[in-house]
C-alpha cells in the first residue's frame, strides 16, 4: 500500500486547461501555507508570495507578457488563481528557494484536487517596463524576480497517468 504522499508525487500532473471554478479560500491559504513550508538557503526566506484570484488582472499580466516575448494571444491557460513566488534579486538561493516552493504548490494543489501548471517566462522579463509596472501593481518589490508562477484551476479535463521515465544510476 502506498501512503498519500508518495501517491501526491507520483499523480501530479501539469494542467493546460482551466474552467471558470473558483477556488475557496480555505484552500488557497493551504496552499500558501505550504509554500511558505519549503525549504530555503539558510534559512533566509527572501521570498514574497502573491496571490492573484482576480482572472482580469492574470489576463492582463499575459498580456503584457505576450506583447513582450512576441507571442500574440498568449493566456497563461486562463488559471483561476495566480500565485507569484518572488525573490529578492541579489539572493544567492533565491531561484532553488522559489523552485522549492513552486513544487510544494503544485503538490499541495494536487492533494486537493486542484490542477496546476508551472508558467516560467518571467524571469528574463520582469524588468520590462510593461511587465514592472504590472507586478508593482501586485506589489512585488522592484528588487524582486519572478523566476516561475503557479497557475492553478479546476482542469477541464482530466491528466494523463504517462509513465515518468529518465536514466538512474545506483553507485554501491
């Protein structure tokens, strides 16, 4: 019998598409929680969370994000609820920190039956003044880099289970 954790990592799966759902509350703040949970380089937690659960304000940030990279009618997958992991700039842990919890979210959502999905264009972008001004708008200091968000929402239908692969060696 497997306990709930390991099955937690051994089903999640990313989700590209979203429904109009919202998220209660109570389960957001689980969530948050366990980002703040992750680990992070000596302890420091030079990180700020930020919780977008307005879909108007997404959609303008991939917006913005799509007129930068070039990319017409990008939509982020249209999440219902926008977390922004965020980092001081000069941290010397600050993107292992974020990725820490960025998959403490992802699993947190998945034991709650809420879909995920890692979107990771920011990073060589925040400092764009299209994107700057909208993530001081979501007060995310000017010090601060995204180097990943979580986009989460009910999927409108269901991941599949493909087999995880890749090359492992033992050394005894």
């Amino acid at each position: 019998m497997m306990n709930e954790t390991l099955k937690t990592i051994y089903t999640r799966r990313s989700t590209r598409k979203f429904i109009e759902k919202p998220i209660p509350e109570e389960e957001i703040a689980q969530i948050v929680k366990a980002a703040l949970c992750a680990p992070s380089g000596r302890g420091l937690q030079t990180w700020k969370f930020t919780v977008v659960e307005n879909r108007q304000k997404i959609q303008k940030l991939a917006e913005a994000i799509g007129q930068v990279l070039g990319r017409s009618g990008y939509d982020m997958y249209q999440p219902e609820v926008l977390i922004i992991p965020s980092n001081q700039k000069n941290s010397p842990y600050g993107k292992e920190d974020d990725a820490c919890a960025m998959e403490n979210i992802f699993l947190a959502a998945h034991s709650l039956g809420i879909g995920s999905v890692w979107i990771n264009q920011l990073q060589d972008i925040c400092d764009d003044p299209r994107i700057r001004q909208i993530l001081s708008e979501f007060e995310i200091p000017a010090d601060h880099v995204v180097y990943g968000m979580a986009a989460l929402g009910y999927g409108e239908i269901p991941t599949d289970e493909k087999e995880r692969t890749g090359k492992v060696a033992y050394i005894r």
